[in-house]
C-alpha cells in the first residue's frame, strides 16, 4: 500500500498539501491529473476535485481534510500550533484563506474589464491590509510555521505566479512573510512551485 496525490501541478490547494507532506517528510507519490484529464482520479473517486489523496486505498478529498489526516497519523513536525484557543484560530484562518481569498485570486484571475480590477484590488487591498497586521513583528502567524501559514502562503503564491499580480511594496510584512516562506521551503524564486519531497 502506497500514499498518492492526485493532483496538478499549478493548483495552490494542491502546493498546501505537498508542503505538508515535505515538512512531515511522509513519502507520496505525484498523479498529475493533467496527464489524463482526471480519467484516473474520476475512476478512484467519483469527483474531479484535487487535491485528493489514495490513502492506502481509501480516497481522502480536500486540501483541509487530508492536512488533518496527515497530522494525525504522522503528529511529528505539527502543523498546527499548540494549544484549543490557537489551534481553533489557526483553522479559522486556514478556512478563511482557503474560502475567502480564493475568490479574491479569481475575480484578480478573471478581471477583464478597469472596472472588475478595481474591485479585485480593494478586495486584496482588504486582506493585504489584514495580513500586515497578522504578520506584524513575526515570521508567523503562531510560534512555528502552521497551516494557516501554508494556506495563505499557497494563495500569495497563486496571486503572484498565476495571476501575475505583485503585491504593492507597500504591504512590508507580507512581503516579508513571502521571502521568509520562500527561503523556509527552499525556493530558488518565488517563480517556482514548490516541488520538493521533504524538507
Ligand atoms: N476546498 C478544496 C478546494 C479544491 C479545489 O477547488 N480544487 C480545484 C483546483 S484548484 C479543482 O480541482 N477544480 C476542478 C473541479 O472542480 O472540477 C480544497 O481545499 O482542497
């Protein structure tokens, strides 16, 4: 029995998990559901959604779901912060990241007119101004790398390597946030997906 990712390569809930995976070093195999426009992961699991994971056989969807089982069976490297209040907060955030700025990535993606970028722009201009704040004298959010860091790192990362929007040199901590993360996964460039095993 062997763990599986279904997966591709440019989906940021997709990067969430692989740097999971790395940083609790547990070994997985890459489907990239490109290869056979998901022919194999709609045969293994009924749905297009990836990530999804072959755990041992049994089919795992959703980059949240799989996190946690992950944590579970393999608690070293926790990431998640210690603590019911922290560790509550910190899935409030992975869920906010997960639900709200994804949709700040789309109308970003999908903005075709002066009028619907402006609009993207306040909605990032929202959370770049809340995520200034979160990342204010700290590397991050809790006292390790956890997955609200991930997650949000995943969409940024999304913004800045799909969307092709930088963000402002205004927001110092985000950007800060982003360097740190890109030297803590080890990317030569924040160009790059992150592709890596383990840490
Ligand atoms: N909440 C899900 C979101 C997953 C998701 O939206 N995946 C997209 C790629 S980024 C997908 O597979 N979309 C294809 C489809 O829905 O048919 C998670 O955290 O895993």
């Amino acid at each position: 029995m062997a763990i599986r990712l279904f997966q591709s390569q440019t989906s940021m809930f997709c990067e969430k998990v692989r740097v999971v995976f790395a940083l609790k070093k547990v070994p997985y195999e890459i489907v990239d559901v490109r290869k056979d426009e998901r022919k194999s992961l709609i045969e293994f699991t009924g749905q297009r959604k990836v990530p999804t994971m072959d755990y041992n056989g049994k089919s795992v969807i959703d980059s949240t779901v799989i996190s946690a089982l992950l944590e579970k069976d393999y608690p070293a490297n926790s990431v998640y912060p210690d603590g019911a209040a922290a560790n509550g907060l910190c899935l409030a955030l992975e869920d906010w990241s997960d639900e709200v700025l994804i949709h700040a990535n789309h109308a970003m993606r999908r903005a075709e007119t002066p009028d619907a970028r402006k609009k993207a722009e306040e909605q990032w201009a929202t959370h770049f101004n809340a995520l200034e704040q979160m990342y204010s004298g700290k590397k991050f959010i809790f006292d390790r790398m956890t997955i609200a860091d991930i997650a949000i790192f995943s969409q940024l990362h999304y913004l800045y390597t799909t969307v092709k929007y930088e963000i402002p040199a205004n927001y110092k901590n985000v950007l800060a946030f982003m360097e740190n993360m890109r030297q803590t996964l080890k990317l030569n460039s924040l160009a790059d997906s992150f592709a890596a095993q383990s840490l």
